[in-house]
C-alpha cells in the first residue's frame, strides 16, 4: 500500500515526456477539484529496492522510451501503487499476441503472420544459432494467407515508425530485408470506409471518435450507426480488459460496416490538443481527472493481477503469523484440456457497465 498519512492528500503521479498541453491541464483539473487528492510530476533518480513510493495512482506517459522508469515503476506497483498503464502488460504486449488474443475474444482481426528476424545480434551465429527457425520462408504461403496488398509492421511499434502498405511481393521482400532487429509481423490490409479512434479509459469508460488516418486528423462528430458504434465500445471493452489498460486507444478500420480491430495496443495515446481538437481534449482532461481520483480513492493496485503479489504477501503474513489477505480478485484457470475450464474470476456482471459517450 502506498505511504500516505491520513492527514495528507492522496497523490498522483506523473511521469511525461515531450508533451505541454494535457499533463498541465490535467495536473491543474484534479487540484483544482479539491477533493483530497493531488496531481503532480514525479522526481526520481535512483531507487532502492522495496523503495516506498509516495503515490497512490502513477500515470506513465514516456515509460516506453526511458526504461529506468519502467523498472522504477514495477517496484511502485510492488509496493501497492496503480501504475496506468501496468507497466508488466505493457512490456510484455505485441501486436501479433494482440492479433490472436482479440480473436479469441471475439473481435475481428485482420489475418496477421508474425515473421522470423531478418537480423541478428553479432553473437547469434547464422549458420549454428538457428537450428529451429525453417529456412527459406514461404513467402506464397505467407501472401496467400493475408492477401495483397498487405501490411508490414513491427510487432512492438507504435507512432507510425516501421508501417509499410505493400502491394507486390518484391515490396514485402525489400521492405522486409530492411527491418534489421525488429520483429515484424505481416497482415491483411483492410480497405478501409470509415476509421475510429476509441479512447477507454479505467476499462469502462470509452469515448468514440472518428479519424482520418490519410490527413491523420480527427473529426469532431462521427457519423458511425448505433449498432456499430455499441459493437466497437464492446470491442473496445472487450480488449481493454484483457489487456488490463486503464488509458489505451483502440482503432477499428470499418469495412463494410465492421469494425477490424488495428492497433490497440496505445498505452501511451496521443492526448495533444493540437491533434485532439478542443472538445476531445476537453474530454480526455476531465475523464482522466475522473478516473485518477476514483483510484486514488481506491484499494485497487497494478498487482492485483499477479501472482508474485501473492507469494509476496504469503510470506509477509507467514512471519507475522496473520492470515494470508485474501487476494482481490481470484486466479483465472488456464484450460488444462480442450474442455474450457470456467474461469474462477468474477462475472463480468459484477463490473460497471461501460461508460459510453459518443463524440
Ligand atoms: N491491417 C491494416 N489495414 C489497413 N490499414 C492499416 C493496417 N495496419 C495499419 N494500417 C494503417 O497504418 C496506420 C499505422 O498502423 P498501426 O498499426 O496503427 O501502427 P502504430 O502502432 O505505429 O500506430 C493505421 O492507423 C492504419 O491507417
Ligand atoms: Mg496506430
């Protein structure tokens, strides 16, 4: 549990990087509330270990680009802090685990193929190191399954880096001879009518947008049905929750009226007033602020969801000799045959029902 005397506000925590419009607008909407908690920029340089952390709730927004942080924050969330997003999910995500897991929920993806590095680290030794990896590949197998044109991305990108629509197989093949370490992943491209960017937030709070990727622009209205609007805030939630993502966007490609879930792995989204428009900025401020101070209010803490928590606090009661604190929410069983075993966690009936609003 985080470290705050009863007297003193709960805290916020931010850790930001190049952007100056939402995280002052944010900090200044949740002090200015006044509702026993407060917002502020996080200071850090060198932790120790088991360091207690002064924070109830950290919003990381740079984690991803300053890995210090990110260690910093998996001993907060040791400690009992939520850290948005979870700094363990966000490390251990990439788009083709996204691919097949969105599948499994329900959630239409497009065909997606992940594909063996082209290079390698210099200790990796082509010719001894690679004793699993089928060589050639199956390029005619590989574009008969996801069709042409398609889409070469890198598993782990994000901000456009690494995204080439190809339209031949000599394209794929150049593009991909110049992906050097990454680790890319081939899919089908979706011929688009409509796009939607969702913003979710604490995984019941989802607010549907509509944007152009050609201008990268937002629109201020969407024009999206009823049903397809309701289908993607159940997609979105769907996705949300799995992923344990309390401040993601989701995009959808809308093909036919279907939404193809594209890339929904955004745990640092874009929150600028200058991409965003005023209105949905105004949105992301004011949910945010709604959001933090919920939590900060809150027992809930990014362990929840592990096991390690558990053996932790096992320990910690076997030497005080108090029972063991029940966890927060029970393990759910992986399926030991082809029989899918009921999970043990709770219903989804027992969670708020998602938040919408339509922009
Ligand atoms: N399978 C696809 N079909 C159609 N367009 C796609 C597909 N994958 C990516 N795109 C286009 O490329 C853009 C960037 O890809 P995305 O997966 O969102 O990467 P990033 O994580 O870098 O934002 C998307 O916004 C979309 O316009
Ligand atoms: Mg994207």
């Amino acid at each position: 549990m985080a470290v705050t005397k009863s007297s003193e506000p709960l805290r916020i925590g931010l850790f930001v990087g190049r952007e100056w419009s939402w995280p002052p607008a944010f900090i200044e909407e949740v002090n200015r509330r006044n509702q026993g908690v407060i917002a502020e920029y996080v200071k850090v340089g060198g932790t120790q270990m088991n360091e207690p952390c002064p924070y109830r709730v950290i919003v990381d927004r740079i984690s991803h680009e300053v890995p210090y942080y990110r260690s910093y924050l998996k001993n907060a969330a040791l400690q009992g802090v939520k850290v948005i997003n979870d700094p363990f999910m966000w490390t251990a995500d990439d788009k083709f685990f996204g691919a097949s897991l969105a599948e499994q929920l329900g959630v239409k993806s497009p065909k997606t193929v992940v594909l063996p590095n082209r290079d390698y680290v210099p200790g990796i030794v082509k010719t001894e190191s690679l004793r699993n990896l089928v060589y050639p590949m199956d390029w005619q197998a590989i574009v008969h399954y996801v069709g042409m044109p398609c889409v070469l991305k890198d598993a782990h990108g994000g901000g456009w880096r690494d995204v080439y629509i190809v339209n031949s197989m000599d394209d794929l093949i150049f593009r991909y001879n110049g992906s050097g370490l990454l680790t890319m992943i081939v899919q089908e491209f979706i011929e688009w009518d409509n796009y939607a960017r969702l913003m979710c937030l604490g995984q019941n709070d989802i607010y549907v947008m509509k944007y152009d990727p050609k201008s990268r622009r937002y629109h201020e209205e969407h024009d999206f049905s009823p049903e397809l609007h309701h289908r993607m805030v159940e997609d979105a939630t769907k996705l949300v929750r799995a992923f344990g993502y309390d401040m993601n966007t989701v995009e959808f490609a809308i093909r036919d009226g279907i939404p193809y879930a594209i890339d929904f792995m955004n745990p640092a989204p874009d929150m600028d007033v200058n991409s965003l428009g005023r209105k949905h900025f105004d949105w992301m401020v004011t949910h945010m602020a709604d959001m933090t101070i919920r939590l900060a209010k809150s027992n809930e803490g990014t362990a929840d969801r592990y096991e390690w928590a558990r053996v932790a606090e096992e320990n910690k009661s076997s030497k005080t000799g108090k029972k063991a604190v029940a966890p927060k929410t029970e393990k759910a069983v992986a399926p030991k045959t082809e029989k899918a075993v009921a999970p043990k966690t709770k219903p989804a009936g027992d969670k708020k029902p998602p938040k919408t609003k339509s922009s």
